[in-house]
C-alpha cells in the first residue's frame, strides 16, 4: 500500500509541476496579449499580421487554461485517492 500512495505522491508531483509551466506560459501569453491589446485601445490600428498573431495568442491562451484546470482535476482526483488508500475513508 505504500508503494502505491508513494507513486500517487509522485504522479501528482508531476501534474503539479506541469501545471505550473502551463501557468507560466500562460502568464506569459496573457502579456503579449494585453501589450497588443492596449495598443489597439491606443487607437493604433494592428496591422493584418498582428490581428492574426493576437488570435492566435488568444486561442493558445484559452487551450491552456483548459490545460490547466484538467490537471488540477486530475491531481485533485489523485489526492483523494491517496487520502482514501491511506485512511481507507
């Protein structure tokens, strides 16, 4: 039984640490965003390239938030296994 909570352990180890690169990169994302978003609201007219840039920075920005609350569901799944193979509650 320890065997399998340890590798549960490390399984959520890894999804919680996958997750954060994905919140990283999201972060990341979510500033290319907004710099060419305040530079629409400036009335600075985005060329044809960065109109598709910025889409295409908003459909990424969306699959990873998608990515993000997947793992947390796993992990949050993982963790009450753990709890009930440790406490068989």
């Amino acid at each position: 039984m320890q065997d399998s909570v340890t590798e549960i352990r490390d399984r959520i180890s890894q999804l919680e640490q996958t997750a954060q690169q994905a919140r990283v990169e999201a972060l990341r994302l979510l500033g290319q965003i907004l710099i060419k978003q305040n530079k629409e609201a400036a009335g600075t007219k985005l060329s044809a390239a960065e109109a598709s840039e910025l889409g295409s920075l908003q459909a990424r920005y969306a699959a990873l938030k998608l990515k993000i609350d997947d793992l947390a569901a796993k992990s949050d799944k993982l963790q009450a296994e753990e709890h009930e193979q440790k406490y068989g509650r």
